[in-house]
C-alpha cells in the first residue's frame, strides 16, 4: 500500500473488503495487498480477477464502494461501471459479418479507459 493510496483511505477500503468478504462467507476469495500502482490521483484503486470476466481496476475505492463490489463484480459477476479505471479483456476482433479486419494481425488485448475510446494493441503475426 502506497503512501498516496494510505493517505486517501486505502486501509478503511481493505478493511471493508475483508470484513464483507469475511461476512459473505467467501473463502475462495483472495485479498493481496500491494504497493503503488501510480494511480495517485485515483487511489484507493484495487484491481479485481474473477474467472470469465476482464480484469478489472476500479477506482476512487471507498469503503462502500468496496462492499458493492464484493456484491455485484466477486458475488454477481457485474461490473460496478461508475468506479472502472481500466478493463482489460482480451477479445477476437470480427468485423463484417464475422470476417478478420487483416489476417496479418491479431488483436491480443483491448483496454478501456473510462471516458475515454478504447485503445487496441496487435501483433503483428507474419
């Protein structure tokens, strides 16, 4: 945990998603604490890993915020769209009917950054 994510709530944000995790009864949920992911200006931040879903950073993490994701992004499978920093998924980019955009590239990750286009990263293959 950062000095910047401590200084704007990140232990009380922990807190709250141990204490829901704990209270939920989830024991197949990991928590990690780490350092300074250099979100300062939108810490707490947290990022969230659930099979069959992009991972997730969310940002602006208050204790509340904290709970509601444990119900709706771990529990329910839903992203909380008003606190996304980044969603990274990787994806088949099909335009056209289903066709490849160009089979000399392949589209391996799609980010969205909230308010902002999605920006799309391809290798190319041959």
């Amino acid at each position: 945990m950062g000095t910047c994510g401590i200084a704007a709530g990140a232990k009380e944000s922990l807190d709250a998603f141990i204490d829901e995790i704990e209270k939920k009864n989830l024991g197949h949920v990991t928590v990690k604490q780490t350092g300074c992911m250099g979100l300062c200006y939108v810490e707490p931040t947290i990022e969230v890993k659930v099979p069959g879903m992009p991972d997730t950073i969310y940002g602006k993490v208050d204790a509340d915020t904290a709970r509601i994701i444990v119900d709706e992004h771990i529990i329910n499978k839903k992203l909380v769209n008003n606190h996304i920093l980044i969603s990274r998924q990787l994806i088949l980019l099909k335009v056209n009917g289903g066709k490849d955009v160009n089979k000399n590239y392949i589209l391996v990750a799609a980010v969205q950054l909230v308010n902002h286009p999605r920006q799309m990263i391809f290798i190319k293959t041959s």
